[in-house]
C-alpha cells in the first residue's frame, strides 16, 4: 500500500477534488471507499459521476450494483457476506472494463481482485471540522 495524495475537501470544494484524483488513476480501477458511516462515501462517487455525466441506472441483476454507465459502477456491500458476492457472481462484475466504486469491501474481496491482476485503489474518507480528509492509496499484493 502506498499512500499517493491526501486532501481536505468541504462539500463544495468536492468537484475540484474529483478532477484531481481522477487524473491519478487509471481509467480502469477498482477503488474501495473507506470511511466510518456517514463519512460521505457516497457523495463522493456521486460528484465524480456528476463530472463524467453519468446518471444512476440502477442494476437489472443486483440489488447491491449501481450501473452509472457502461464504465462507471457502483456497489454498497454493507452487512453482505463475501460468500454471498461469491456465489451470485457479483466477483465477476470488477472484470468489466472501467470504474468500480465499492463501499464496505472487505479485505478477502480486495485480496481475491489484487489476486486476479485488478487495479485496486482506496480512498479514506475522515471528518475533519467541517469537511472531509480523502487519503488516495494505491493497494498491492
Ligand atoms: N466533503 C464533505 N464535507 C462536508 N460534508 C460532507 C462531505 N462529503 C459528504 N458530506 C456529507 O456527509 C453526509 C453523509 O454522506 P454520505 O451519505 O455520502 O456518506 P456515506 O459514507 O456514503 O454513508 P454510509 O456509510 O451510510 O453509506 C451527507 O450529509 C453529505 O452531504
Ligand atoms: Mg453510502
């Protein structure tokens, strides 16, 4: 793992944020977001869909999956078991070309992509007065 930018962002700073870090990873990743409930996991991929102009599509197959685009998607694997992603085949979406945001992935599932040759990416989200500290990573076997 090596620590590759850190910045404190408030929400309105967030799209000048976005254009940064995009410009640090590649255009195929998958990038795990870390952070306590309510850190702003989600707003974060919001605004960097919201950038590229892609809108929630929802997921014809799982619930847990936001397709935004053909290559931005979505996953909050809050409470699911890593079994669970497994057996239903949900591992098998990350081999889809372009971005796969992920809240709540757990250290097998990161392991098991690392493993298969993925771009695995973090991004840690703290509190901090009133916005955000985004600590950008990149994870390596
Ligand atoms: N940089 C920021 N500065 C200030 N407030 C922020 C920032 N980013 C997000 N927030 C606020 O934090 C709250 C929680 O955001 P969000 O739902 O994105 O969190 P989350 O980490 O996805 O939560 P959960 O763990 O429930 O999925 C929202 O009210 C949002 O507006
Ligand atoms: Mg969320």
């Amino acid at each position: 793992m090596s620590e590759i930018f850190a910045q404190y962002s408030r929400l309105e700073e967030l799209p000048g944020l976005v254009e940064k870090i995009k410009s640090l990873i590649p255009s195929d990743a998958v990038i795990a977001l870390k952070g306590e409930l309510a850190a702003g996991k989600t707003t974060f991929v919001k605004s960097w869909a919201k950038s590229e102009g892609v809108e929630d599509t929802g997921s014809p197959t799982f619930s847990i999956q936001h397709i935004y685009g053909e290559r931005f998607r979505h996953y909050d694997l809050y409470r699911k078991e890593f079994e669970e992603l497994y057996e239903t085949g949900l591992v098998e979406e990350f081999e889809k070309p372009g971005l796969h945001f992920v809240e709540w992935m757990d250290e097998r599932l990161g392991n098991l992509l690392l493993a298969g040759g993925l771009e695995l990416w973090e991004i840690e989200i703290s509190p901090f007065e009133e916005g955000r500290i985004y600590r950008v990573k990149r994870m390596d076997e």
